[in-house]
C-alpha cells in the first residue's frame, strides 16, 4: 500500500477544509439563512443592492393597524411571523442613505417568498415657513406625498426655529404644510417638480379663526365619529382643517377668517354627505343635520363574474356632495346609503382593473342591489 507523505501545503489545505467544514455547521457562519416567516422579502436600491437595517412595518389594509415592525439584515432581506390577507407595506432606509421611503400599498397574501421593494433615489428639499406676519415658524409639521392615483406619506418632519424644514422628495411631489396647532391654516403645494433647477420652497401660512358646531340626526340626537374637514374658497381638494365629533357630536376645527366652506360626511355611509359655506368673520356656534339615505347594498365582479375587492365612493345629487367612500368586503360587497339621485365610482384594491361607473341613477326601493363590473385594464 503506498503511503501518502503529507506535505507543509498538503498540510494547509487539509487544516483550511476542516476550518471550513467546521465553520459550515456553526449558524450564521459560511452559509446564509436568509430570514423566514409568514411574509418576507427584499429591499434593495435600483441597482438591485440590498438595503441594510431599513425598518419594514406591516398594516391590516381594512383600517391600517399596525401588525408588526421588523429590519432589513444586511443582504436588505426581512420577514414578518404574522401576514393578515390584505396588507399595507412601508420600508424606510437608515437615516442619511439619500433613499425615500417606498410603500407596497393594498397586496394580498400570496406565496411568504419573493416579496421585493426598490428605494427611489430623493431628491433634498428646503421649505421655509412663515406665519400671517412674515415671521418665521418653528414646530410646524411638513410632510411629502407621493403623486399619483394614491397619494402617501413618504416624509414628515418639523420646521426648526428659524422656520425651515429639510427633506427628501422624489422629482415630483405634493407638499403639505400643517400650522392648525399654532393658529393657522394648512397650505399645500401640489404637483412640484423637484431637483437641480428647484428644491426651495417658502410658504406663507394664513392665520386661522376657530369654529365650533354640532352635527346631529333629524331627531336631534348628537352623532359620533362624524368627518368634519373645512377648505378654503374654490380650494375643495385642500382641507384646511379637520375634526372628528364627540360622542354627543360637537367639535372645533380651524377655518378660513375669509369665506370658508365645510365638508361633514359619516365613513359609516349611513347619513348622506353635507356641504356648506361659512360667511367671513363667522364664529358662531352651529348645528347641523344629517339625513339618512336609502339602503343600498353594491356587488362589485369582473368579467368573469368572481368578486372584486374595490373602494366605492357615492354622489349625492342632492348634497352635491361624495361621500366619504367605503370598502368592500372580500366577497365584493358593500352595505351602504344614497340619496334619490346618486352616481356610483368604484375602484378595484387590487389587480390591472379598471375603474366602474354608474352615473345619475334614481333610486329604486324595489332595486336595493346594484352590480359593478370592472373590466380588465389593457
């Protein structure tokens, strides 16, 4: 039998294959075990590079409750041990990466695998705040929303004492500037563009006055969780101030001293919206009356007659109004109320459809079922 001589480098190799042999038994070391759960994924930058120690939070999509909070390790993997069947998902990279944050709005649960989040490169952003007076404005909330169908929150910070506030924004966004706890008006600054040419803004707040009501039923009982929000003028796509009732239906919110309008809806679809307008100088107490609309239940399908999960929002001819919009259950229907003359807008949660319409309807009591088709987007 011939004999092996083990030789110094013969030596070396045999010691470096039994370190690793050892080292590949031991966790964590010369295998990776990427992090498992109920729902995982990867964030990474556009390049395809993972993204370390980003926090993950997760949200029930049905009233955005927060389920769990977990980190990118270092290959920007992560994982959730509990997954609810429709969720929200935010990633928000370490501080000073230059990376905005990204949602992963309205998914369903699907296989625990492959999940992947890219990071959008932001672009840096100084906005300046100045009260009714031209003073600067310290404390005051600052947030930057993605544009688009669905608008999120990808920011929010303060202004510093001398009124300035620093944040990342993709290259076109829409600002919102919040000054209600300090006496003044919200201001929003819509569709920016952002980047070399343009990234300072200055925002002049204007100074708000308080208004205090009441919002009841036809019986003059006092309703609870009422939406109240006031806008200013023509400015109905910019609330200004916002409140929800007591449980005996007062509440106080920041208006416009000019002519302001309000908006009263019940995300219970149970009452029909309200508009109104408030004259100038006006900070008289006032009660206001909803009406209760007629029962109508919505089935939302595809083509293929199987149920779609979509957000329906109501017209009411007569309040000239939409309501404040609900969700359909997974089976695709929604129990909701309407005036005598109403329009239908719904949109599918989830998947390429496109959005259904149904408009100027009079209501029917002997037709309290409506059915919504959303077809296939192109």
């Amino acid at each position: 039998m011939r004999e092996s001589i083990l030789t110094p480098g013969k030596a070396a190799l045999l010691m470096l294959g039994i370190g690793t042999a050892a080292l590949m038994g031991v966790p964590g070391v010369g295998t990776y075990l990427p992090p498992s759960g109920a729902l995982s994924g990867t964030y990474m930058d556009e390049a395809g590079n993972g993204l370390e120690n980003a926090t993950v939070a997760l949200y029930h999509a049905e009233d955005l409750a927060l389920v769990e909070i977990t980190h990118t390790d270092q290959h920007g993997r992560f994982a959730f041990q509990q997954a609810p069947w429709s969720y929200h998902l935010f990633a928000r990279p370490a501080a000073k990466s230059g990376y905005l944050g990204t949602w992963a709005l309205a998914r369903e649960r699907g296989p625990s695998y492959g999940l992947e989040l890219v990071a959008e490169q932001g672009h840096p952003v100084e906005v300046s705040v100045l009260d009714s007076q031209g003073e600067p404005m310290g404390g005051v909330e600052v947030r930057a929303y993605r544009t688009g169908d669905s608008p999120t929150v990808l920011v929010r910070t303060v202004t510093n004492k001398e009124g300035q506030a620093y944040l990342l924004c993709p290259a076109q966004v829409h600002l919102g500037v919040f000054g209600t706890t300090r006496g003044h008006l919200n201001s929003w600054l819509i569709d920016e563009s952002v980047g070399a040419e343009r990234n300072t803004f200055e925002v002049q707040l204007q100074a708000a006055r308080e208004f205090s009501g009441r919002v009841v039923d036809e019986q003059g009982q006092g309703l609870e969780n009422i939406l109240v929000s006031s806008s200013r003028g023509a400015e109905e796509w910019a609330w200004h101030g916002y409140a929800r009732t007591s449980e005996s239906g007062f509440f106080t919110l920041e208006v416009a001293r000019e002519e302001a309008r309000l908006r009263i809806v019940d995300p219970d679809l149970a009452y029909l919206p309200l508009e109104t307008g408030l004259p100038a100088g006006s900070s008289s107490f006032r009660t206001f009356a909803l009406t209760p609309g007629r029962p109508l239940e919505i089935e939302c399908k595809d083509v293929g007659n199987a149920e779609v999960v979509s957000r329906v929002w109501f017209w009411s001819d007569e309040a000239g109004a939409w309501s404040w919009g609900g969700r359909t259950s997974s089976q695709g229907l929604l129990e909701a109320s309407v005036s005598d003359g109403f329009s239908i807008h719904a949109e599918a949660v989830f998947g390429p459809l496109d959005p259904t319409e149904l408009w100027n309807r009079a209501y029917d009591p002997a037709r309290t079922r409506l059915e919504l088709t959303h077809l296939t987007s192109p």
